[in-house]
C-alpha cells in the first residue's frame, strides 16, 4: 500500500522500517489477496499465518475461521496446526449456551450428587456433539486439505491486542 495515510516509518526503528517500506515507498502489509477477473481484490490472510499442509497446499487459517465464526453461538476462533493436524479453538457465547441447557442444570440442582453428576456428564456430551456439529459444519464448507480434525472448546475470549486482533501466536 503506498499513500500519504501510511505510515512513515518505526520511530527510532531504521531496521523493522526497512523490512516494511520498500524505497520508492510502498508499505509491506503481509497481506495476501487474490484479484478476479474483474479486478476485485480478495484479502486470503496473512503471510505469518499460512499453514503450509503436508502436500504443500496453502491453508489460509483466516478463510477456515469465517465459516466457523457463522456457526451457531460461535464468538470467535482461531485455527491452528498441531502436529500435522488442524485444530480450531472455539470460543461460544457461554449465556446463550447456558440458557439453551439451563433445564439441565435445574435438574442437576434438584437431584441428589449421583444425578448431579450424570447431569454434567450429560451436559459435557451436549458440548462433545456441538464441536461435532460445528467440524462437520465446516468440513463440508471448506475444500479437503483446510478440513479441521478437532474442534475444543476455548473457555475464555482470546487474548487481543489494542487494535482487537487476536494474538495468535500465543494459541499455536
């Protein structure tokens, strides 16, 4: 990107603005985009980002997290490789979840400890089925090497910086 709104440099950093603006002035994004046929262009990701997959392909984590992020009671997420394996971290709106099982919890409340007990064990296979749901959700939206083998659950929001990105090199 070049322009008058850009960025002039790092202050007091000649080495990282070097790695960044090019000499006649261009700003190095890291962006990678696609252009059609009719010159639209289409942001794919981020050059940090991209998962190369064991024949080679381009996974763009950032394509796989928007068909995620269109899932039922789904906040955000994050896609990462783990030992050759694609794995999404999936952070749900926790409310709307607990109101859709409340009943179960007023029954856990209402039983002895045994039936308390089966009461969570059977709100963990509700959350086992979702992330279930949510894979195959995916997997039938993305092409065959962006499919994700494993879905969990992320308790708590990702960690962001001060421009609400998150940090994604604290998940990998």
């Amino acid at each position: 990107m070049k322009g008058e709104n850009v960025m002039k440099g790092y202050y007091k950093e000649p080495e990282m603005t070097a790695k960044v603006l090019s000499k006649d002035g261009w700003f190095r994004t890291g962006d990678l985009g696609l252009l059609d046929k009719e010159n639209y262009l289409y942001i794919k990701g981020r050059i940090k980002s991209v998962i190369v997959g064991s024949s080679g392909e381009n996974i763009y984590p950032e394509e796989i997290e928007s068909v995620i992020n269109r899932f039922q009671h789904v906040l955000e997420s994050v896609v990462v490789e783990r030992k050759g394996k694609l794995i999404a971290l999936v952070h749900f709106n926790i409310d709307e979840l607990e109101g859709q099982f409340r009943h179960m919890k007023e029954e856990a409340i209402k039983h002895v400890e045994a039936k308390k007990e089966e009461a969570i064990k059977h709100v963990e296979a509700k959350k086992e089925e979702l992330l279930l749901e949510l894979r195959e959700f995916v997997n039938s939206k993305v092409n065959s090497f962006s499919r994700i083998q494993l879905a969990v659950f992320q308790v708590d929001p990702f960690e962001k910086t001060a421009t609400k990105k998150i940090k994604r090199y604290l998940y990998k």
